[in-house]
C-alpha cells in the first residue's frame, strides 16, 4: 500500500469509502466539512494502484489559543475488504510519524482502546476533549505524547469548527 496526503482528486474515493466502512454511521459530512475548512489538518490515504484503501485525518489544535501543537487522529476509515489487513494500522503509524517531524507533541483519539493502544495510546485525564463524553466513554478518550515533546498543558483541547458538535462526542 502506498501513503501519501490527499489530493483534490481523491475526494470522490474518500466520500465513497466512509458509507462503506460506516454503514451505521454517516461520518461523510464531518470529512467534508473538516477538508473544505481552512484548519490546519493532515490527510492521509493509502491506495493500491488507483484504488483508495484507507483514509485518515488529523485534525491540529491545543489548548492554549494559537499554538496548534496536538492533533486528533481521526476518523480512520479503511475498505471493508482490506480491514483486519494492517491498512488502518500503517496509515496511523505514517500519520504519527509524519506529526513528530512537524513538532507536534501530543496525539488525541476517541476510540477503541483494545485498538489504539496497539499504538501505546494511554488513557487522557488532563486534557479534555472540546464536548463532554458519556462516563463510560472515558477510557476511550487516549493520547500519545510524541518522543521528544512535552504534553499539551492540562485543559480543552481546541480543534476546528467543525468537531464542535456534541453529537460526534457521544451515542
């Protein structure tokens, strides 16, 4: 699989993607909004010749106004034949990668934590994600400090607009 950012040219691949890998979920709308705002994001996709077989985002923020040196990973989508494959796995680690050269110094998601800790996601307490999660989603609130860099203060952690919907934060 080959990794590279997004382009233009991928969206239609990326808007057909999530439908398949959420058949529950509509995650179209928020990828929509969160590539067509001026946030500083980065957008990976992971394809086998021509055809997309993953795509993820990371959303940049903090919680001092203005400094932009966390990032949310997510959402992560990866095509339903290609799942269990390791796909979803190489995006995140290219992703990580690619943030610790930039000086990003700490990692957010809210996810699975039989999952991200694969990654050695930990459980977040200090700082908070922009919307309250239900209780018994706290451990699914995790960050990744980056080698070489200091965690984030204790605080909300601020991201585009378009994750301020509390909707995205719970059931």
């Amino acid at each position: 699989m080959i990794i590279r950012e997004t382009t233009p040219g991928d969206m239609a691949q990326i808007m057909a993607l999530y439908p398949q890998a959420f058949p529950e979920e509509d995650l179209t709308q928020l990828v929509t909004r969160l590539l067509a705002c001026d946030a500083q994001l980065l957008s990976l996709a992971g394809f086998q010749g021509d055809t997309l077989m993953a795509h993820l985002l990371f959303s940049f923020g903090d919680t001092q106004p203005g400094l932009q040196r966390g990032a949310l990973l997510g959402p992560l989508a990866v095509a339903p034949p290609q799942q269990k494959q390791g796909r979803g796995s190489q995006l995140v680690r290219a992703g990580l990668d690619q943030l610790a050269a930039i000086g990003i110094a700490q990692v957010f998601v809210l996810g699975d934590p039989a999952y991200y800790r694969r990654f050695e996601f930990m459980p977040e307490r200090d700082v908070m994600p922009p919307c309250p999660v239900p209780d018994a989603w706290a451990d699914a609130w995790q960050s990744l400090v980056l080698a070489q860099q200091a965690p984030l203060q204790a605080g909300t952690l601020s991201l585009p607009a378009p994750w301020m919907d509390p909707a995205l934060w719970g059931p």
